[in-house]
C-alpha cells in the first residue's frame, strides 16, 4: 500500500522543515531537511510517498524472532 501526503513548508527549525499537511493545514510534521531537495524554500508545495516495504518487514522480524531464540537457548 503506498499514501501521499501532500503539504506547504511552512518554516524551517533547525535540521527540520515544518510541513503544513491535511484539509486545513492544521496539522504538522517536522521532516529532516536532509531528506528534502536541496533547493527546496519555504512556501515550497511538497509531497511526500509513504509506503510499506511488506517483504523488509517479513525478514526483519524472522531475524528478531531469530535472535529472541538464539538468546532464550543461551539462558536455559
């Protein structure tokens, strides 16, 4: 599944951006500038792609449920 959210940058705060988001801008979040194009200035219209990587989720948590039983061997 993969969202969009599209937003204004309404300021920068240190190493972030405050992005205005939802129907009335109400709603903020604060995004590593570093993340963002280097050109990038306030008032600037920006989106931004979420999306759930199912296949990393699978393995990382076969790799956590794998390390909790390495460790549950170690302490019986």
């Amino acid at each position: 599944m993969k969202s969009k959210i599209d937003g204004v940058i309404d300021r920068f705060e240190g190493d972030y951006a405050v992005i205005l988001v939802g129907l009335d801008q109400e709603e903020t979040i604060d995004f590593p500038k570093s993340l963002l194009p280097k050109d990038v200035s306030e008032s600037d219209l920006v989106s931004i792609s979420v999306s759930i990587k199912k296949n990393k989720t699978e393995k990382a948590k076969k790799e956590v449920m794998k390390m909790i039983d390495e460790l549950k061997k170690k302490n019986v």
